[in-house]
C-alpha cells in the first residue's frame, strides 16, 4: 500500500530537516561557525535531499526532459532561497535570545510552512499540470467535422 503524498512528504521533511539541524550543530558545536553562516550549508543540504525525494518519491516524477527537470528545480530554489532567507533572518533573530540549537528549532515551523505550501501549490503542482497537459494533447485529438460529402 502506498502511503498518501501528505504523508510521504511529511516524511521526506523530517529527513531533511534531521539532516539540516545535524549538520547545523556540527558546524556550530564542532566548528565554531555563528548560527547564521553555519545555516546556510545545513539548509542547503536539506534542499538537496528535499527536492529528489519529494519529485521522486512523493510525486513520483521520474525521468522527464532536462528542460522540465530543470523548470522544476528552479522553481523549487526560488521557494527554497526565499525560505533560506526566512530561516536565516529567524535563526539570527532568535540566536540573540537563545543558544544556536533552540534558535534554529524555534525557526522551523515558519520555515516548513513556506517550503510546504509553495512546494505543494506552485512547483510540483505546476510541473505536475505540464505532465498532464502534455500527455493529455497528445492523447486527444480534435473531432473531424464530415461535410456529408462522400468523396
């Protein structure tokens, strides 16, 4: 049985967030990077894992031209920048207040609330309505109108 896609991205953003708060607190904790600039690469590695999980696994997009692969991974950086710079002016806000680990806790759910209904309604949803409007006109044909004439 195939688990519902809200489930299965609901998993793939647990992964991704694991692997992003890990590799935070290794750069913070065992590299002594500030919280702001240890961000950006944890951040970005959960956009990596994020985005072929969720085409693949989620919304089983396989294959496909590189032109609609790369329409969709452009669309799903733009969301994932835009929700970059959230996070990272959230963790800096609340690093003022909080330790780096608290900090970037208190940022997710902003942060998964941007990337999830972007995600959702713009690219995969997008990519999704080109799938089906290409297979679609490929599929239908318009009717031949007859004159009545027999040739």
């Amino acid at each position: 049985m195939r688990l519902p896609e809200a489930v299965r991205f609901a998993l793939v953003g647990v992964l991704n967030t694991l692997i992003d708060v890990g590799l935070f607190t290794t750069l913070t904790a065992g590299l002594g990077l500030t919280p702001a600039w240890a961000n950006i690469p944890s951040y970005a590695a959960g956009v990596l894992v994020s985005f072929t999980l969720n085409r693949r696994w989620t919304f089983g997009r396989t294959g496909g031209d590189a032109a609609l692969v790369a329409g969709e991974f452009s669309r799903f950086l733009a969301v994932n920048l835009a929700g970059l710079l959230l996070s990272t002016a959230l963790v800096a806000i609340f690093a003022l207040v909080l330790p780096p680990l608290a900090a970037k806790l208190v940022s997710l759910p902003a942060s998964f609330a941007w990337n999830f209904l972007l995600s959702r309604g713009f690219v995969f949803r997008a990519a999704g309505v080109q799938r089906f409007a290409a297979s679609s006109s490929a599929a239908v044909q318009e009717p031949r109108v007859s004159s009545g004439r027999s040739s």
